[in-house]
C-alpha cells in the first residue's frame, strides 16, 4: 500500500495523522521539511500521487494513510468547514434546504456563506460556492461535529429565512416549505429571524405568507413593526416581473402570479 510512498512523504502524513491534521498547509510541511525547496516538491508529489488534494492555493485535504487510492471520499462539510478555516461561515442555502427537509432534490452544490470571500472550487468532483455575505446576515448559525471536526451550518428557521430569500426560482417554493415545516420550527425564533434579516422586502413577503399559513397575530405584531409606513409595494413573486395583482395593503405586497 505504502510502496510508492518515500520515507519522507510516509513522514509527513503520519506526522500529520498524529496531529490529527486534516488540512495540510504549506505552513505546516516547511515546518517539517525547512529546506522550501523539499517541502515544495513534497507537496508537489504527494498531490500527484493523490494523498493530498489540493482546497486552494497553499491548502490540502489530507488523504488518511490507509485509504486505498481513488476509493476515498472526503464529507463535504468537513471539506467547506476546512476550506473556510477561520474565517466567519456557514453552510447554507440549498444545501441546508434540502438537509433540514424543505426540498426533496439533492443539490450538486455545497453553499458556503461567509462574511470574506466569493469562490468557487470543484474538489474530489463536487462543486463548492462560497458565497460572501453581510455580517448583518451572519446569524442563526449552528455548531455540529463531524468526523471530530466542528463544521457550522445555518439552523432550520435561520434557513428557512435564506429560503424567503432565496427561494429557488419561485417565492411558490417557499410558501411550500413553509407549508411542509410550519407545526415542526419555533415560530418565535423564525420571525425573530425574519425581523433581524436587512432585506425589507423579505420581511414582507414572510409576513403576508406567514398570516396565510395561520400564524397568530400577536407572533406577527413585531415583524409588522418591523417593515415600517413607507407604503412601498413589492411583488410577492420577485421572479414575476409583472406588478399586476391584488394589492395587500397592510403588508405593502402586490400579490403578483
């Protein structure tokens, strides 16, 4: 299994198993191998011979030493989390749409929101989006373990406010995993959520698909606050261009198709 390993790259690998490295740094290898020529070339075969694969310019995903070549796949959220490393992220849109239940089809795209860098990488076959946001948006954020790593994504309600947001073609697609989730989220949260949200017309169109759902008026009473008297209408479905509809006046949405 090792026999087209060196002694030096057998070395590395375990040193960093030891460590209980998974992200390989160039950092780290010159910490190793001193000399910046071996360490460069120590990178450089090891990616070859594919027992490291390469994140971004000076990052690797460690292959763990007793993984047969080309039959070893990575968790993609543990990829995202170590892509991301200290930087502010969560995983999120369509990836947690799906994971928390709202849709059925499984996206090909792991979404990494984060508040320094828009990217995009594909590794070991998946795509992967980092999608830079504004810190204002940076909230709602869980912390689960995978693998021994910690890796954060977006909760259920913190989701479903990226769904108003983002809504997959249609505002008809939220209004459905609204459906689908409204007796399993905590209201309460969720339209705490929506209040703190910087996107006013997101608040507004919640709001309306909210009340139509069945939510008490008492939960709604800060969201309404929250959208203000400006009187500036939008449509429901922003994917409609057409501002033809009826006119909700008290959450300032023209009911557009």
């Amino acid at each position: 299994m090792y026999t087209n390993l060196s002694k030096d790259q057998l070395y590395l690998i375990s040193r960093a198993e030891f460590e209980k490295q998974k992200l390989i740094t160039t950092q780290f290898v010159q910490k190793l191998f001193p000399d910046r020529n071996k360490a460069y070339k120590m990178v450089v075969y090891l990616t070859r011979k594919g027992r490291l694969i390469k994140i971004e310019k000076g990052k690797y995903l460690l292959v763990p030493i007793k993984a047969p070549n080309q039959q070893w796949m990575p968790n993609e959220f543990v990829v995202a989390a170590l892509w991301m490393k200290e930087i502010p992220y969560y995983i999120g849109y369509y990836t947690m749409y799906h994971y928390w239940g709202f849709i059925d089809q499984i996206p090909r795209t792991i979404f990494v929101l984060n508040t320094a860098k828009s990217s995009r990488r594909m590794i070991c076959g998946l795509r992967y989006d980092a999608v830079k946001i504004d810190k204002k948006k940076y909230y709602g954020v869980k912390k689960i373990k995978i693998d021994e790593e910690e890796v954060s994504i977006s909760d259920k309600e913190r989701t479903l406010v990226d769904f108003a947001y983002n809504p997959l073609g249609s505002i008809y697609n939220f209004k459905e995993a609204l459906r689908r989730s409204f007796k399993e989220i905590d209201l309460e949260k969720f339209i705490r959520y929506l209040t703190m949200f910087p996107v006013i017309s997101v608040r507004k169109r919640a709001g309306l698909l909210l009340e139509e759902s069945g939510c008490k008026d008492s939960l709604l009473d800060e969201l309404k606050k929250s959208i203000g008297k400006t009187q500036t209408h939008v449509v429901l479905n922003p994917f409609n261009k057409s501002r033809r509809g009826k006119i909700n006046k008290e959450w300032q949405i023209i009911v557009n198709k």
